[in-house]
C-alpha cells in the first residue's frame, strides 16, 4: 500500500487501520522525493507488523556523482535501514544515452544504474550506491542497533 513519497505516513497507516483491508496488505513502499525518511519509522510505530519498503530514488542526469553518492548513502541506503525498510532500491535499472525508454510523460533526466549504448555498458552513480551496500550487506544480513550521528551515519547488519 502507498509506494509513494515519505511526506504523507498517515496514507497507509488509515488503510491499515482498517481490519479488513489490512489482512490483504503486506506493507507499505515508500520513495523520498518529499517528506523525511524517518517517515517509516512513524509508520511501523503504527503497525510493527507489517513490512515496509524502499522502492524508488533517482538519480538525474544533472547530479553529480559524489553528491549523488554522498546524499543517496545517507539518506536512502543507512536512512531506509535505520527506518525498518526490508530494501532500498534505486530507480531504475538500465536505460540509453537519451535515458529511455520510459513511459509518455516519464522522467527524462533520470539516469540508471547502467547506460546502454549498443555493446558498450557505464556504470553509473545508482549501480555504485547499490554495489557498495551490497558488497558489505550480503542476503540474509539481519540489521543490529547502532547509535545514530550526524558525524557519521550508520546502519550495522549481522
């Protein structure tokens, strides 16, 4: 249910305080164009238990690739984690030099996590967000307590 900005956690926690609408809803998907990530939070406080999810950040074609790195670390990868999202996911995976396909009226700046141009493949910001994560979180990775900082932001997994 919702899979949409973190600026309006009352969304789904109004659907899930409906018995009958809860018992079909696994969790709730978040993206943060809007709002704060802590916005999870809110709602697993709601409901502990029901899943949440990261499902969608992008990164544009006029970022650049340390702020990029820097925000998205931050604030999508520790920040998700730290708010009890299951994933984090970055938009999209592949697209071409021209950032297509996608749909009519889609986002035309929006670079994936790989361009592909013919035979030849760039990695971009999105795929060393993801790859850094992952290099150090491996599947079945469980996510321990840590002390938040704004010196440094963490997440710590078993």
């Amino acid at each position: 249910v919702w899979d949409h900005n973190c600026d309006n956690p009352d969304f789904p926690i109004t659907i899930l305080n409906d018995p009958a609408a809860k018992a079909f809803v696994d969790g709730s998907a978040f993206h943060l164009y809007a709002g704060d990530i802590t916005a999870l939070t809110t709602v697993r406080n709601a409901h502990p238990d029901k899943n949440l999810y990261f499902t969608e950040q992008w990164t544009g074609a006029g970022g650049t690739f340390d702020g990029d790195l820097q925000w998205h670390i931050k604030n999508v990868i520790i920040g998700s984690m730290r708010n009890w999202s299951r994933v984090a996911l970055e938009w999209n995976l592949a697209n071409d030099p021209s950032f297509g396909p996608h749909t009519p009226g889609g986002c035309t700046q929006c670079k994936g996590a790989l361009t592909i141009d013919g035979n030849a493949v760039t990695r971009n910001v999105s795929y060393y967000i993801v790859a850094h994560a992952s290099k150090f979180v491996p599947p079945g990775s469980v996510r321990l307590g840590s002390t938040a900082t704004t010196q440094l932001p963490n997440a710590v997994f078993r």
